[in-house]
C-alpha cells in the first residue's frame, strides 16, 4: 500500500477524528473511504459524459426516435399487450 501525506485545515482535522471515533474506525480508513468514493464518483461522471456526447452525436446524424413512438410505449407498460421498445428508423 502506498503512503501518501496530506495536510488538513484544523476544523476538517478535527471533524475526522469525531468521526473516526464514532464509526470505531482510523482516520486513515475514513480518508481511504472518501478518496474513494470520490474517484467512483468522478470516473461515473466522466462515463456520463462520454455517453452524454455519443447520444449528442447520434442526433446530430439523425439517429433518433420519435417523440410520439416513446409515448406509446410507455403508455402500454403493465398492459397485456405491452409494446416493445422503439427503435431508431433505420
């Protein structure tokens, strides 16, 4: 495991021990849990973005499904006849 030093503002210094203290846990545990979860975090948002630019770039080439044809869809959800989803018009 790596080591890492960082230097914390005192009222964040003392927030972590609190803490550290009623989870029964170290600070470096806490610390290791929130770079964690912010590193998650961020690749998820860096993921989104990605697939927000493809979709982008699908529109921009016309691959899209009408409005009218999601509706329907949505509408017949629960139903016995329900329809499948709509597709790009090829």
């Amino acid at each position: 495991m790596g080591v890492t030093s960082i230097r914390l503002q005192p009222e964040v210094e003392s927030s972590l021990e609190a803490m550290a203290g009623k989870l029964h846990r170290s600070k470096n545990w806490l610390i290791n849990e929130a770079i964690r979860e912010y590193v998650a975090r961020r690749e998820l948002e860096h993921a989104r973005w990605k697939e927000t630019l493809g979709a982008i770039e699908s529109v921009a080439q016309g691959k899209v499904v009408a409005g009218d044809s999601v509706h329907a869809w949505l509408r017949s959800w629960g139903q016995s006849d329900e329809l499948p989803p709509p597709r790009v018009a090829q």
